[in-house]
C-alpha cells in the first residue's frame, strides 16, 4: 500500500507542521513543539486539554479553537503522547481558571494523562473526564472499560462551549461526567488500518466479511460476520447502541455518523439516512445532526454511529459558535 510521506519516523511530525501552517490565524505549536495550542487563550477561563495518538485527525488538533480546545498533545502514530507533554500543555494552557483534561478511556492515554496530573497538580487545579462511549470494550471486559471514541468529539464541544461561556472548572467535570453516560457508539470495518512503518494492514477480511465493533487503533472487532447491505449494517450497529442506553419515548439527541478514513461522504449520509430512521421508528427525535470524517484511523474503510442523549441545555451548547479547523459555525 503506499502512502504519501517520505518517512514512517518524520510523518507525524511532518504534518504536525502542515497542519500549524494551514491553521496559523489560530493555532501555534506549544514550547518544544510538545502540543498544539490557541493561538490567544482567554485569560481567567478553564482551559480544556485533550490528546492522543497521531492516527485520528482531525481529532484531536482539529479541535483546538474557540469553542472547543485549548490544547492537545500527540504522540505517534496511535501511541498516547508522553507525561512531558501534557504537563507541558497544562503549563501553557492554564491562565489562571485551573484546567479540565478530557481523556479517551485508552490504558495509555489514562496513565500518561495521570501521571501529568501528578507532574502539574502543585501549581494547577486540574480535574478530568474520561471519555467511554465505546460499547464493544464494556461486554468484552477488556482493560478499564469501555474505550473513548467518536464520543469525545460531542463531549469536548459541548464542555468547551461551557467553558467559553465562562463556567468554573467543578461545574464543566460535571457536565462533562453527566454526558458521557449518555453517549455510545459502535464502528463497523471493511478493512483493516496500513500501518506506516511496515505498510500492512493490522487485519484482513476476505471480499465478504466485516468486522463488527472495531476500535480506533486498528484493532479488529469483537466479531468477524458475513458482509450485508447498508441496511442491514446500520440496523445491527443501531440495535446495538439502543440495546445497551436507557432510551424514554420523545428522547432529545445527536445522531453522529463518522468516517473512520477511507468512507467516502455519499456512503456516510446513506449511513445516516438508516441511522435516522430507525430512530425515528423508537421515538427518539433527531435534533442535530453530524456526518463527516473527524475520529479516523488513519485509513480504515469504515465508520461508526453514536447516539448522543441531551438536554435542552446540551442541545444549546452544542449550537453555540466554534471556530476549529475541523468544526467551525455560528449561531
């Protein structure tokens, strides 16, 4: 399979700089390139961190803007960045208002994460959300639970919209551990990920298989199933997530449909046009809406559905205005 790069070693760090440049109105590198940050941070509000592995963008440096972000560290490719760096991003993000650190449920975003904690917790308030909307890792009972996914993106913009508005740092955990037990996703693959040093994807399938409850590291699902129409793909993902999330009749939500890297957007919406309507068909009311490519894995052929529960307050949040490279609307 071939890539565009000129090495397996300096591609992360390659379009680390492409994308600082692209983005240069209002993101700049941190010290020592360590993360990514606001170009101007408002003094006095909580600063909102996030992170992970090289692999997903634009989560989650897409992310860091008005609204959203005010900092995210990456390490290579699907590796968790280092303690160094995420101290480093608690130093510089933190105007005074302390700092919230929104984790995907990974084991080594989660330690790194900690342990940062540990390294800052003397000069900075910091508090945490740890993001599990994942639900294959919860019925397989592997590691701490239920892995972070596409979740994370409607938890950050949704707490970043809070902080924006000026909340205090007690008051965003809050809301933050309040959603995240009202979201949950589930991916389907037709492929597995090429992985840039050694070029091989992490799994095969033959021309009629898929693999059902994938994660975002390559990692294959928790069952390999004869491959079916759209139809019949969404409804099983659908069944799923509605399955496993107390859903009351005339529920409010955000229906997500995220490319994982290589769906192209016509598949998406078809994918959202049967997400929709099995909702619809259980009283669920679809207030808003998302489809496009934001949570990936580097090139996998497939995509996930979350289903977000909200408020009417949530709802407000998440319509309030962000300025990312990667989300971007007004009011």
């Amino acid at each position: 399979m071939k890539k565009f790069m000129n090495t397996a070693e300096t591609m992360v760090a390659e379009s680390m700089e492409g994308f600082v440049r692209a983005h240069e109105a209002f993101v700049v590198f941190g010290t020592g390139r360590k993360c990514i940050r606001r170009r101007h941070l408002t003094p006095g509000k909580v600063a909102l961190i996030s992170g992970g592995g090289a692999g997903h963008e634009p989560m989650h440096i897409g992310f860091v803007g008005k609204g959203m972000l005010d900092a995210a560290c990456f390490g290579h490719i699907f590796t968790s960045p280092t303690p160094d760096q995420i101290a480093s991003a608690i130093e510089e993000a933190d105007t005074g208002a302390g700092c919230l650190l929104i984790i995907k449920n990974y084991d080594g975003d989660v330690m790194n994460f900690e342990m940062a904690m540990e390294m800052a917790a003397d000069r900075h308030r910091i508090e945490t959300v740890v993001v599990s909307d994942d639900i294959e890792t919860a019925r397989t009972g592997e590691g701490r639970g239920r892995r972070g996914v596409a979740g994370t993106l409607v938890v950050e913009k949704i707490v970043g919209a809070a902080a924006e508005q000026g909340l205090e740092l007690g008051e965003l955990k809050r809301i933050g551990d309040r959603l995240n037990g009202r979201i949950r996703t589930m991916g389907v693959a037709l492929g597995g990920v090429t992985m840039p040093q050694n070029q091989r994807p992490t799994f095969s399938l033959n021309a009629d298989e898929m693999e059902m409850g994938i994660g975002i590291h390559g990692e294959p699902g928790h069952s390999r199933e004869h491959f079916s129409s759209a139809e019949a793909i969404i409804r099983h993902l659908c069944e799923t997530i509605s399955a496993d999330i107390s859903i009351q009749p005339d529920t409010k939500a955000l229906l997500f449909v995220n490319g994982l890297g290589a769906t192209p957007p016509a598949e998406l919406y078809l994918a959202y046009y049967a997400a929709h309507r099995f909702m619809e068909e259980r009283m669920v009311h679809i207030e808003r809406a998302l489809v496009g490519t934001y949570v990936t894995s580097l090139d996998m052929q497939g995509l996930s559905v979350t289903l977000a529960l909200l408020t009417d307050e949530e709802i407000a949040l998440w319509d309030a205005p962000v300025v990312t490279a990667a989300l971007r609307w007004s009011p």
